[in-house]
C-alpha cells in the first residue's frame, strides 16, 4: 500500500463510503485451467490484497467482503479446509501490513464452528487493529443473511419478555443495533464478480438501498481497474432511495 496508482475520482464525484463484494468465481476459474477447486482459491486470496488497497486508494471508508458463507460447509471436506487454511495464513501474513496502512479488521457470523486457532487469529487482528481509521475491513465468516436476522429477531424478542423493550422500542434503529453489522453503515455499492446477478444471502437486511454492480470477471482476476470501474459505474447513478426524481 505505497503510493496511490488510482487517481481521485475528481471527474465522477466522490466514491461510496461502504463497498461489499461478493467475490464469486473461484471454482470455475481454476477448473477452466483443468486445476483444483483450491487453486482458484488461492488466487482469489490476491485479489483480497488488490481490493483492499484499491479502497484505501479510492478513499473508500468500508470493505465487507463475503468470504465463507454458512452454506459453504456444504462443500467437499478438504475444500473447506483449504479455505480455512487461507484464512489463517491470511491472517498471519496480512495482518501486519493491515495494520501499519491503517485498515481495521472485524469479522461478522457465527463464530461458534470455527476452530478455535482461528478464533484466537481473528480476536489478535480485531484487537491489534482496532483504532485504525482508514478503511474498515469487514469480513463475513460463516455468515448468512437469514441466520443474522433470525439472530436478530430472537435477541429483540428476548430483550421484550425481559422487559428491557416494548413495542414502541422495536425501532430499524434498534433492530440494526442486533445485527452482526451495528456500527457500519449500510453498503452504498455491491460488487459480484463472475457475472452473476444474484445476492445470494449476503446482508439481506443492509443491501436494501444499495446500488449494484453485476461484472464478468472471475474473482481471481479481479483488478483495482474493475474495482474503479464499478465505482464509477456507481457515481453515474442517481440514488433516490424511494423519492420522486
């Protein structure tokens, strides 16, 4: 993260605060090579590195990223553990360079069937990093966007039969407060690579005014260019978020 190679987008306005990304591709790209899932994996691991820096140069405050939803467990053993795998050497490699370049890391999801090394990765990154403020690295580990708001919905109604809240509480403010996202604003921009056009159960809650840029690249190859790219797609677009023109 030396000097910025992405000039300020003078031309296009300023960039979104918030950018989540589904980084979609992986498998295909690798099998498209005649190589192993695990492959396209690891290349995707560098374009983590390009996106965050292309944030940072962008001036972009949030990057969550969808690394591991809750229904990849689903997927053959020893792929799950590689991507595990990835994610600690992410961690120990990244971590680092994270921090001197002023990036936070916070990870959302539900932590109870990670094993615990990577638990004892993921609370040193969030600990070590916590007073930065440049970028906002959001990692959504074991995540899934209907799993967070049945969360959600049962702390409100445990905080209800408590007595700590009534009716007239049940505010989105509040309820925001419960969700695994509280204290990050909503994404502005949703990136999916690979071309396709679904949100596949990510922030289902948070993506409900956010803009979206569907793009063809594979994930391995995802560049700062396409990242530029689909910010300027998103500055050529008015947001009314429900109002007239």
């Amino acid at each position: 993260m030396g000097a910025p190679d992405l000039p300020a987008l003078a031309a296009t306005g300023s960039p979104p605060a918030h950018v989540a990304i589904i980084m979609d591709g992986n498998r295909r790209w690798a099998r498209a090579r005649g190589m192993p899932p695990v492959f396209g994996h690891r290349k995707g691991a560098d374009s983590v590195t390009r996106a965050v820096e292309g944030c940072c140069e962008l001036g972009v405050r949030y990057l969550t990223l969808y690394a591991f939803s809750s229904e990849n467990w689903g997927r053959p053993s020893t792929e799950v553990g590689e991507l595990m795998n990835l994610l600690r050497y992410y961690l120990r490699k990244e971590i680092d360079t994270l921090d001197r370049n002023g990036v936070r890391v916070r990870m959302i999801g539900d932590r109870d069937r990670l094993d615990g090394d990577i638990l004892d990765l993921i609370d040193d990154a969030e600990r070590r990093t916590r007073g930065n403020v440049r970028l906002d690295l959001v990692v959504a580990l074991n995540y899934g966007g209907r799993a967070e708001i049945l969360r959600a919905a049962r702390l409100a109604v445990q905080a209800g039969a408590e007595g700590r809240i009534g009716p007239e509480g049940m505010t989105e403010a509040y309820f925001e407060g419960l969700l695994y996202t509280a204290g990050v604003p909503d994404p502005d921009l949703l990136i999916r690579t690979s071309g396709e056009q679904r949100i596949s159960n990510f922030l289902l809650w948070q993506l409900a005014y956010a803009e979206l840029v569907f793009l063809p690249v594979s994930w391995p190859e995802f560049g700062k260019a396409d990242l530029r790219a689909a910010v300027e797609e998103y500055a050529r677009r008015e947001r009314r978020y429900g109002a007239s023109a």
